[in-house]
C-alpha cells in the first residue's frame, strides 16, 4: 500500500495559499514608527547591513531556497533594525533573512524598528504586543524569540514576564522549527497549533508538508492526524516512493556525517538519482567540530 492510499489522493492546495502581508504600516520618507511592537514595511533602499555582523558568509543555495520561500509565502518572520539616519536603518538581526528578500525581488521588508540604547521599553513593548487577544501563533512564537534574542532572556525568565508556563513558551519556539510553507498555513489559519504539534513529531520535513496539504485539502481533525501518523510508524505504509530511490550506499553518508550533527540529517533523492541533503545544526561548536574533522581528514 504506497503513501497516497493512506494520505489520500494528491491534489493542489496552492489556490488556498496567499504570501503574508503585513498592512498596517510603511515607511515613507521621515514617516516614524509608532512603537516597537508594531510591524513596519520599509524599503529595501533604506536598509543597511550590521557592520558587526558576526556571520560573514551565508550558504548561496540556502539563500536560493529562503528566497523562493519568500516569493510564494511572503517574509514570515520580520527582521529587526534601529534608526541610525534620516531614511537609513541597520539590521539588528534577520541579515540572512534580508539578504534572501532582496533575491527574492520585494521592494519592502517587514521589520521591528527598536531602540537599541532602550531594551527596558523594547522588552516591555513585545510583552504588551504578546497579550494582545489577535496575535496568531507565529507571531507569539516570533514574539518569544525577540525576547530571547534581543532582550538576552532566558526561556524561564521569559515565562515569567509574559506570565505563562515554561512548557508552553517551549511549544511555541518549537512551531519555529516547521518548514515554511507549514508555518504560512499556522499563522494564516489553515492549521491549527494542535495539527502543528503531531507535525513536530516528525523529523522528514517533505512529509510534514504533505501530511500539512492533506490536512487542509480534506479538513482532517487533530486524532485523524494522528491516526495517519500512527499507520506509517507502524508499518502499514513502507513508502517505496521513498525508501527504494535511496540506496543503502547513501546510508553511510547520513551515519559518517549525521554523528557530528546529532544526526539532525535527512537525504532525499528521486528514481532520476537527483536529490538534496539538509543539515541542521545547533551551535557553531557542531559546525566547527565537522569542519576540524575534514581538515584532519584532508578533504
């Protein structure tokens, strides 16, 4: 039994898909913002990279990648800048972000506009922004990360000023970790956070998006997910779409490499032998430790 017969047959979601926009401001000329919580669109021309920007060189397919994400889904997760001229601001954070929305051909970019010399009233401005009753919940999760990133706070402390439970801030970060096109359908409506999380159960993130269009394409509830998710665990789907075009060569790959990543890994490949493999780290300790490894290997 393939993969379709459980997930039924492959239709196009895409007509259900918009880019997100962000409307409820720009900046035009001398225009200010009206505080830091609030979204601007600011174009492209008056944005400026950070001269401290510790990472110097960025991955041009991964950039490629972000940049069609962005032309079909829009910027998800705005960037961060502070003033530092008339019709001139520099990135705080999101220059990887920035430079794919360039790719990508957008003339205006989302972004926080913060008082970087003031982290007192920029933490007290995304607290405000999280009690709003109409955030969705990426914007709560992008929310959580600002206070981490750029109030320096850890996850308890950030419990603590937005008064929530540690569990939940940490299941909010998590929605983060989706691919893109699932993270769209999370903030627009098209999922809930309850499909989200069986999401998150998954590493494969092709099959997250495909069990993501299932769920819309036919409604389907939390437990019907789940009941999905438990066919293919136990076996009743083998998927020889995907485990007959990879070889057992291609396995050695995934060990050599993966053990230096946590095995945060996947490898995909089609029966025409093309194919890509995405690696997540989570610290520059672990890139560091593969790249003294080929060095000491010489390759």
């Amino acid at each position: 039994m393939g993969l379709n017969a459980i997930l039924g047959e492959k239709n196009d979601v895409g007509s259900l898909r918009k880019p997100v926009g962000y409307l409820n401001k720009d900046i035009l000329g001398s225009k200010e913002p009206q505080d830091t919580s609030d979204i601007i669109r600011i174009p492209v021309g008056m944005i400026e990279p950070n001269p401290f920007q510790p990472r110097q060189s960025f991955d041009p397919d991964a950039l490629a990648e972000l940049a069609e994400s962005i032309r079909t889904f829009g910027l998800i997760q705005p960037i961060t800048v502070r003033k530092k001229a008339q019709d001139k601001y520099q990135i705080i954070s999101g220059e990887r972000r920035f430079k794919a929305c360039s790719m990508a051909g957008l003339d205006m970019i989302p972004a926080y506009i913060r008082d970087a010399n003031d982290q007192g009233m920029l933490e007290m401005a995304i607290v405000e922004n999280i009690q709003r009753e109409n955030l969705d919940p990426i914007e709560v999760a992008m929310s959580y990360q600002r206070l981490i990133e750029e109030c320096n706070l850890t996850q308890e402390k950030m419990a603590e000023r937005v008064g929530k439970k540690r569990a939940s801030v940490t299941n909010y970060l998590r929605l983060l970790k989706l691919p893109a096109k699932v993270q769209h359908d999370l903030k627009v409506g098209l999922l809930s956070v309850g499909h989200a999380k069986v999401l998150l159960a998954l590493d494969d993130q092709a099959l997250q998006e495909e069990l993501c269009d299932e769920v819309i394409k036919h409604d389907l509830s939390v437990r019907q997910l789940e009941e999905k998710l438990r066919k293919l665990a136990k076996g009743e789907d083998k998927s020889p779409a995907r485990e007959q075009q990879l070889p057992d060569s291609y396995y050695k790959v995934l060990e050599h490499i993966g053990k230096y990543f946590s095995n945060n890994i996947s490898l995909r490949r089609s029966a025409a032998g093309k194919g890509s493999m995405t690696i997540r780290f989570d610290s520059d300790e672990e890139m560091n430790r593969f790249l003294k490894a080929l060095d000491e290997a010489n390759l």
